[in-house]
C-alpha cells in the first residue's frame, strides 16, 4: 500500500488493536449517470493514499487502455471492475470498498446511476449510515437525483451530504452552487430530508475532497473527507426497545442449550425477564456467552449489533425465527397482515394474491400482496392508483401473511420493520418491503386458549380431501377437522 501507519512497523499488535476499535462508518454513493460517482471514491482512496501499490499500477495500465482522462489516470477504474462498466464508462454492479484513516474505518457501496438499476441502488443503502448523493454542477437537480433521495429517506438514512461535482466544469461559481442548492432544498423538505451538507468540489482534479480548494474561497464549510471522519454516527439501535431474532439453536452437547443471533436494538442483562414471540412464554436469561478464543466467554450483558448466544433459566420452546423481547418494554405487534412500502427489484411484475415467501428477521412465511394503495410517482411525489407493479415501481401496499409475526415500524426499527419478497420457486428477490404500520385483521385469533396467537386462514381443496382422508382411515392420529380448526 502507499500509505503505510508506522504503528505496522514498529507493533503491529498494538496496531490491530487500534484498527478493530475504529468506528465503522458505511455510506454509498449515488446520483445520475455520470455525475462522477466513482471517480470521487477513486479520488478518496487516491488521496488518502489508501491504494496498493499493485493495484496503482494496474490502474495506470487499465487507464491507458479503457481510461476516459487521456494520459491521466482514470481513478473511476478502482470501482468500476465489470468489462461492461469499463467498455461504457458506467456503473452497473454495486462495488464495495474498504480503507480506514487515522479517527475511523469505511465501506463504501458505489451504486449505479441507471434507472434500470435503482434496485441495486437500494442494496447498497440499505445498511449505509450516510449516503452522498452526487450532482453535476452542469445540468443541476436530475430525475434520478429525486428517485436516489427518495430512496434514502425512505430506508431511514438520516446523515446525507450533497456534492456538487464537476465544479470545475462551471468555473467554480458560487452563484451555480446556490442555485442547486436551492433546487434540492425545494423538494428535500417534502421528503422529511432536514439539514443536507452541501459541498462543492471536483472529483477528478481533487478539490475539497480531502483539502481545502483555493478554487473555492467562497467556501466555509470541510472538505469531504474531514465531514466523513467527523460525522456523529452514533448507533440508535442501542436506544431502542430490545429486540433480539433468534437465528441459530445452539446444541453442543447434552448440557449446554443456547440461542445464538445478533442483538438487532436495544441491551440485556443475566438475570432479565424476556418473552418469546410469537408463543408470548416467558423466562429469564441464564447466561450470555459471546463468540471467543478464550474458555472463559460468558459476559453479564449486551447490547445491539453484538452476535450472542443466551440461555435460559427454564426450558421452553424457542426455535428460529422466534423472537425475544424484554418483557418490561413495549412489545412490537402480533400480526399477520401489514402495510407496507415496497421497492419491486424484478423484471416479473408484481400480482396481486400471488402466493411468495416473506423473508422476515431470520425466518420465511408465506404471503400474498392484498391490495395496491398507491404507486408513488418519483419525479412529482403523486400518488397515483394501479394493479400491478413493474420494475423500480415504489408503493404502498397491504399484505397479509399465513401466520401472525411480531413486527415494528420501519421508522422505529429497521430488523424488525423490514422484509424481502422472494418467488417460491425461483428463489429470485422480487422486492423489499418496508413496514409502515401493522393492520388489524379478523384472522388473528387472540384468546387462544394455551395464550398464543394463531392465524385462521383459507384452506385449498386438496387440504381439505387430505384432512377428510386422515380422520376417516386413521382416527388413531387425533387429527383435528378444518371445521374445528376454523371454530377454535
């Protein structure tokens, strides 16, 4: 690498320890076609000295080659690895990168400017922090700009920086910067976006990407990198009500039984009071044991975005797909049917009762779209009626699901508020959800008699004939009749 710490010469473990206690701050880059994304990650890593050396030479290779800067490096080669990205000078693919500076460590998700990509788009944001949202200073506010910024304040990503790319292009007026400024500020306030950070700067020649520009002394505010290591990111997950998917039954052995996942929010303690949902039986926590080389690896609590195994002081029934909440803090609602906000990811359009797998925290279910609400217009924020979803269409829509889950808003947790949509019998996403609010529905039974929450749902004829078959020729099974099923 150019840039090696000296900590790496002289301990290397010291510097192993200061590098694994870095904040983590991921963030993506997005806009229109061309307005410079990648080259502006290419400068980041250029700048901050965070290329290898192998890998400059190879891009100094590749730039004389498929290069668009002439005898200049190409710096947008970093990110733009497909044959088809470089043969086009575009971004197709999500392209991840990771380099770390003195104060933090960085994964940046380069997504595509496309229309036809907006679902790549949305991958990458989804677990972003910040996102920076590139403009040409040429041609100003685009469409796509308005469907980028939609897209992220709706998956709740509330740091967001605007750059006002290709500055140089234009002068570096002043004059040009407010105006854009003043068109994104116009439509930003409908989308809940409060209190953007604008910057100008030239991705391509450097400027006010990491130092200050003397092309820009109109200019008060920090350059792009000093904002990107200085931003507040402190997580709102460990704030929030406990929230913990159980992903794995751990079973090594005849005396051990432990519950393994990642705490999605909030934080527990040996010794609180949970509840397992949907079955809403209750339990202390026995024990926290935490992934270590050590023997010793039990810790008395912890929070969110740790990977944890618990046990439990009595033995009930707790499988993946459960989750566990802290009995003492408002319980997330027992549903079987949500409305939501959808992205739809796939060239099938989308139907209505059509039966998919709902991948919901660490577990699948069956559902089926019930109704479109509206189909929101990215470009004027109309909502308008329709049937059906195609491509990059965003609506709001009804589901109803085989059986109740326990579901939060999006805005209050993302774990629990979120879905994906798969088809039952290519595996492909077809979109993501977004829950908005859980709807009440006439098929969940509350008052069963052993507390739990079922769910009445509409049997086929095939079900029925096999139901029928078993009660008359083996009575000795105790099945239960759909009829009696329905009257519980």
């Amino acid at each position: 690498m150019s840039h090696q710490s000296d900590l790496i010469a002289q301990d290397i473990e010291q510097y192993l320890d200061t590098h694994k206690n870095k904040d983590l701050l991921r963030f993506i880059t997005c806009g229109s076609v061309d307005d410079g994304k990648s080259t502006l990650i290419g400068r980041l890593l250029y700048d901050s000295k965070m290329i290898y050396e192998d890998q400059l030479q190879s891009i100094e290779k590749d730039s004389k080659k498929v290069g668009t800067q002439g005898d200049e490096i190409d710096l947008a080669l970093l990110v733009d690895g497909l044959q088809s990205e470089r043969e086009q000078g575009i971004t197709i693919d999500v392209a991840y990168r990771f380099f770390s500076t003195e104060k933090r460590k960085f994964i940046i998700a380069d997504t595509p400017g496309h229309t036809q990509y907006t679902r790549n788009m949305a991958t990458g944001a989804s677990t972003a922090d910040l996102a920076i949202i590139l403009i040409d200073a040429r041609y100003g506010v685009q469409e796509q700009t308005k469907r980028h910024s939609f897209i992220v304040s709706l998956l709740g990503i509330k740091n967001i920086l605007i750059a006002v790319n290709k500055m140089d292009l234009v002068e570096f007026s002043e004059a040009r910067f407010n105006e854009i400024q003043s068109d994104y500020l116009s439509f930003a306030k409908e989308l809940g976006i409060a209190n953007p950070i604008f910057v100008p700067l030239s991705a391509l020649n450097g400027d006010n990407v990491v130092n200050h520009s003397e092309h820009t002394p109109w200019y008060t505010g920090a350059p792009l990198m000093d904002i990107l290591e200085n931003i507040d990111i402190t997580p709102k997950e460990i704030k929030q009500a406990f929230r913990f998917p159980v992903q794995y039954v751990n079973r090594p052995h005849l005396n051990f039984r432990g519950f393994a996942g990642t705490i999605a929010s909030g934080s527990i303690q040996v010794g609180d009071q949970i509840t397992v949902l949907p079955s809403q039986k209750s339990t202390r926590i026995a024990s926290i044991v935490e992934p270590s080389v050590k023997k010793e690896c039990t810790i008395p609590s912890a929070f969110a975005t740790m990977a944890v195994t618990f046990t439990t002081e009595d033995e009930i029934d707790i499988s993946r797909g459960d989750l566990l909440v802290k009995s003492n803090e408002q319980a997330p609602a027992l549903t079987d049917s949500v409305q939501a906000t959808l992205v739809w990811m796939h060239e099938t359009p989308a139907q209505l009762g059509k039966e998919y797998l709902i991948k919901h925290t660490s577990h699948k279910i069956k559902g089926h779209i019930d109704a479109i609400e509206h189909i929101i217009d990215v470009n004027t924020f109309e909502k308008k009626a329709g049937e059906t979803l195609q491509l990059n269409d965003i609506a709001v829509c009804n589901l109803t699901l085989n059986r109740a889950i326990p579901v939060d808003a999006y805005d209050i947790n993302k774990i629990t508020g979120s879905f994906i949509i798969i088809d039952r019998y290519t595996h492909a996403t077809m979109g993501a959800g977004m829950i908005t609010k859980a709807n009440q529905s006439s098929q969940v039974n509350q008052s069963n008699k052993n507390g739990t929450t079922s769910v009445k749902r509409d049997y086929s004829d095939a079900e029925k004939a096999l139901n029928a078959l078993v009660l008359e020729h083996y009575p000795e099974w105790g099945a239960k009749s759909i009829d009696e099923i329905l009257g519980d």
